[in-house]
C-alpha cells in the first residue's frame, strides 16, 4: 500500500482528504465523525464576528439528471460562539491527536483583530490557520473575505499581520472573483503566506423561479448574490491551481480546492500542484463515507503505478502546462470513424457540418449501407465530433506524423523578429 501521508508546509496529515472549511466542519460532532470516517484533516468552518445568517441558503443547479452539477450558498462564517468552537476543537484535537485540525479565520482588516483571533486559536492547540479572504457574500458587504482577497495589498497587509505573531503555519484561501488569481497569490507569499489554498467559491445566482419571479434562494422574497462551489466548478479551479503552480514568483504548496468529488480529481488535483485537497460539496452530498472510495481508489491507482507515496505525484503535470503560444502549431490529430462501431446516428456529421470545419461526409458503402467518413485533409482535430459521440470507441482522435518540424508561435514570431506572445510579457 503506498503512503499517503502528506506534508502541506510543515502540517503532517495521515492522507490528503481534507473537509473544506464550511457546513461539514460546523461542530466538533461533525469533525470528530468524518475523523472516524477517514478524513486526514478538516478546516474548521470560518471562525469570527458577526455571528449570525439567514434562512434559506442554498440552492443546487441540476443539470441532465445530476442533481447537484452546482452548488449555490449564501451562508457567512459560524454562527456559533468563539468559545463554543475554541472548546470543540480542543477536545477534537485531544481525541484525533493525529489528524490535522485547521482553524479557518475571518476578522476586518485590522492589525489587532488578527493578532487577537491568532493568539486565542492557537492557544487551544490547531496544526495551521487558514485565511479566508474568499467568501463572496455577506462578509464582503463589510469589507472582510473577497473584498479583502480582491485587493493584493489587502491580502499582503494582513497576512503579514497574521504572521507577526502565528506560531503555526499560514495558509492563505483565496477567492477566484478575481480577473488573475496569480496576482493575490503572489501577495499572498510577499506578506509571508507558508501556503495557499484555492479556490473559495464563484460570485452567482442559480437561477429566478418562473412563476414567482423570486431568486433561488430567496429569503422572503429578496435574493442575493451566492457563492458557486461544485462539479461545475472543478475545470476553474484546476486552472487556478495550475497558473500558481507554474508561477515562479509563487513558491508555497498549494492545497487544492473546488468541485472534488472522487479520487480521480484528487489525482488531477495534486498532478496539477496541490499538495492535498479540501472538499465540500461531495460531502454535502454523499455524506462523509465517500472518503472511503476517495482513499481506496488512491491507493490503487498509485499501487497500480508502482509510487510508493503520494508526494511523488504533486506537480507532475506543471510542467506540462503552460502559455498558448508555447503549444507546437505543426502538431497534427485528425478524426477517424470505426464504422464496425459507429451507430450512424449523425451526431458528428450535424455538429461538424453546423458548427465546425464540414469534413465528415455521409457515403454509401458497397453494400448499400450509408457510412460516415472523415476527410481527414479538411479536419482541424478539434475533437468535437468525438465530444458529441454517444459511443465510446466510434471516434478516435488519431495523432498523424509531424511532417513538419515542432515550431511554436513564439518560436515562429522571434523567427519574424517581432514580439513574442508571451502571458508574462503582456502581464508585467
Ligand atoms: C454552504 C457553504 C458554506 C461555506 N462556508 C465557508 C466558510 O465558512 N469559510 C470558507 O473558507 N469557505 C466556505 N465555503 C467554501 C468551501 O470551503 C469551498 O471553498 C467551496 O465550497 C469549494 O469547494 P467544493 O466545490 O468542494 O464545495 C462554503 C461553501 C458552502 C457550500
């Protein structure tokens, strides 16, 4: 069995399934049983002022029979008594001395109210702190969570306060209501951040009821913006977790957050840079025991592979990712149609001849039967008519041989003597 303990800044964790700071880390009841369950580590649900929350606070958007494809809330941080929490998570600690216990923090943007949280949390014992510079809601409003995590100097400032008197490591969560995440991580490192964690969840609405003309959720007939979290959310926040990653200027672990539902977007997740991942949603839904399958299908899959811990798979894809103009322009796949396979439903004739390059043609075969073919000079390898395919296995995306040599377009336009297309340039 491989190991998967993991080491996130110096915060030890028996595996990397860790319960986002949210409903599921509410009390020490709830920890204490996903402890039992099999979670390494939880963030315990924001801790701060104001305390109080509306009724009515979440909505799920359906999608195609999946009941929760999204996940719409407008809960703020715990609306129960610091000290309340403080003793819970105490006596969790005494109980599961092993399992990691995170204290997730909130407090308007003033030295003395972070050294205050700071020195009373760490008091009791936790094994790291998260910021939460995240929530889009509510706290927002008064200048606190994304309003704060929206403004660099913001997210620097008050980490450094943070870390003026934290005896225990930093993590700082960000919120992806922001045009480039990059941009407040790297705050987040300049004011001494010992890690970062994204992402918190997406400035929405899930939708008006048609016939009250009410926003889902309402409270008595008002709505308000949301946070979106969810599988919907998982291919926003694999991006934000790799554009940190690849970035040189951002040298902390990164715990990875957003739409993680199973073990295999575990493994993207690390493979993209995280060093462990938090989830919310999943658990929401399904309920604590999913971990079971999370942990067993990660020790498969790394036992399959022959790694014999976890770490040994965090950022393998990093360098695999990168700027558009870094991609090879002479690279080459075309489609091709297994028609032993193929259903003839038309699927990909209607998609690429409507919305695409117009190479599959319909033909008749020998035996009279109407065949579908690609004209593989034509096609671009876009891959939509394998994406609208119902059958697996009818279209391949084949790869041709290079004919000519690889040539990117930053290679190509320095080769013209003018200015690469480069993110970093654009950027700086
Ligand atoms: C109902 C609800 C309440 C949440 N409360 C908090 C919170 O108090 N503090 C925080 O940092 N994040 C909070 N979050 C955000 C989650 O920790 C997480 O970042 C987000 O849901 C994305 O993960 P997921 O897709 O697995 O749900 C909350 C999310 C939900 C759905």
């Amino acid at each position: 069995m491989a190991d998967l303990r993991i080491n996130l800044a110096g915060i030890q964790s028996p595996n990397p399934f860790w319960l986002a700071s949210a409903p599921p880390t509410n009390s020490g009841y709830q920890v204490q049983r996903a402890f039992e369950a099999g979670w390494g580590g939880a963030v315990w649900k924001t801790l701060g002022e104001p305390i109080l929350n509306v009724s009515s606070r979440f909505a799920a958007v359906s999608f195609n029979g999946q009941r929760v494809a999204g996940f719409n809330n407008i809960e703020l941080i715990t609306d129960r008594p610091l000290e309340v929490n403080l003793k819970e998570i105490a006596e969790t600690k005494k109980k599961f001395p092993n399992h990691t216990i995170i204290a997730s923090l909130m407090v308007e943007p003033k030295q003395e109210k972070w050294h205050e949280i700071v020195k009373k949390v760490e008091a009791i014992g936790v094994d790291g702190l998260e910021l939460n510079f995240g929530c889009p809601h509510g706290m927002a409003e008064r200048g606190m969570g994304s309003a704060s995590g929206q403004v660099p100097e913001l997210v620097e400032k008050q980490t450094y306060w943070v870390k003026e008197v934290a005896k225990t490591p930093v993590i700082v969560k960000l919120t992806p209501n922001i045009t480039d995440i990059t941009v407040t991580a790297e705050a987040a490192t300049r004011g001494g951040a010992d890690a970062i964690s994204m992402i918190n969840t997406i400035n929405s609405l899930a939708g008006v009821d048609i016939d009250t003309w009410n926003t889902i959720p309402h409270v008595a007939g008002k709505g308000a913006h949301g946070g979106y979290c969810g599988p919907a959310v998982k291919p926003i926040a694999l991006n934000m977790v790799g554009e940190c990653a690849r970035n040189p200027h951002i040298n902390v672990p990164i715990s990875g957050i957003g739409g993680i539902s199973s073990w295999r977007d575990t493994v993207e997740f690390l493979l993209m840079g995280a060093t462990g991942v938090q989830v919310c949603t999943a658990a929401m839904h399904h309920g604590f025991r999913i971990v079971e399958d999370m942990i067993e299908g990660l020790n498969n899959y790394l036992d399959d592979k022959g790694i014999a811990s976890v770490m040994d798979i965090v950022g393998k894809s990093v360098p695999k990712y990168s700027d558009w103009g870094n991609l090879d322009l002479n690279y080459k796949i075309v489609a091709r149609i297994n028609n032993d396979i193929c259903i003839n439903c038309n699927k990909c004739h209607i998609a690429c001849e409507d919305t695409s390059h117009q190479c599959i043609d319909m033909l008749k075969a020998a035996n009279g039967e109407s065949i579908l073919q690609v004209r593989e000079e034509d096609c671009v390898g876009c891959n939509l008519c394998s994406i609208v395919c119902p059958v697996d296995g009818a279209i391949d995306m084949v790869e041709l041989p290079n004919e000519l040599p690889p040539m990117t377009w930053n290679e190509r336009q320095a080769a013209l003597g003018t200015m690469a297309c480069d993110a970093d340039i654009i950027k700086r």
